[in-house]
C-alpha cells in the first residue's frame, strides 16, 4: 500500500508518517534527490510489499501518473489538517535555514495549497494532529 501523505508546510507530515509507517519515502530527507527519484524509490518498495508513506505537499501530475495504475484499495490519501497558524510555529521552531530564509514565500506556498485542497477531485481522510480554532 502506497499512503499518500499531504499538507501545508510544516504541517507534521513526516513526525505523523515516522508513528505509523515502517517505510517512509520523503524528499526532505533525500539530499541531491529529485521528485522522480523519490517516485521511483516509493515504486520500488510498493513492488517488494512494502506499506509506505509518500510524503508530498500536494500530489504533483507525476505523483498521479504514478498511482494511476495502482488497484484503489492499494493507494490511499491522508491530509494532515494542521492550521496555518500552528504551521508557521512549526516551521519556525524546526529552524530549518531553506524554510526560515523565505519564510514569507514558504506561507504563500501554503495558502496555494490550502486554495488547492479546497477544490481539489482527491478524497483525503483528514487527520488533525493539532486541535485549534483557527482556519484560513
């Protein structure tokens, strides 16, 4: 099974993936990798049986081409339904330099996927891994 783990940045993608899945395919964590690599890396432990998370922001095109061959019982879409606000926190607190040198260019990123998810054809369960009030 190929989980699909999406959200804003800093969300708590990967700290909800490390709990639950032995595999976990993260291009944050993949120096020099690119996105194809990382497809390509999920692809090949999908194919040995792995159960996997593919951490992604928002399936990009090439992320669906990928699945798109795959039975639906074996892919699965999760958002992790973390606040802008506790986002930026996050983000922040992990310090990691890339994030904090354009951090107003990392929030407008997440305001385009939040737009995103809104009117998106995906069906994510949703997991709120942190309980606030406020919405975008």
């Amino acid at each position: 099974m190929i989980t699909m783990i999406c959200g804003l940045i800093g969300a708590g993608k990967t700290t909800y993936a490390s709990k639950r899945f032995p595999k976990i395919s993260d291009l944050d964590f993949m120096s020099g990798w690119t996105k194809s690599d990382q497809i390509k890396m999920t692809l090949k432990m999908h194919e040995k049986g792995e159960n996997i998370a593919h951490i992604s922001c928002y399936p990009t095109i090439e992320e669906m081409v990928m699945i798109k061959n795959l039975p639906p019982e074996e892919i699965r879409f999760i958002w992790i339904d973390t606040p802008p606000i506790q986002c930026r926190k996050n983000i922040i607190t992990r310090g990691r330099l890339n994030d904090l040198q354009d951090l107003g260019h990392i929030l407008q990123v997440n305001a385009e996927l939040y737009a995103r998810l809104s009117s998106s054809p995906i069906h994510f369960e949703r997991v709120k891994v942190f309980e606030m009030n406020e919405r975008w």
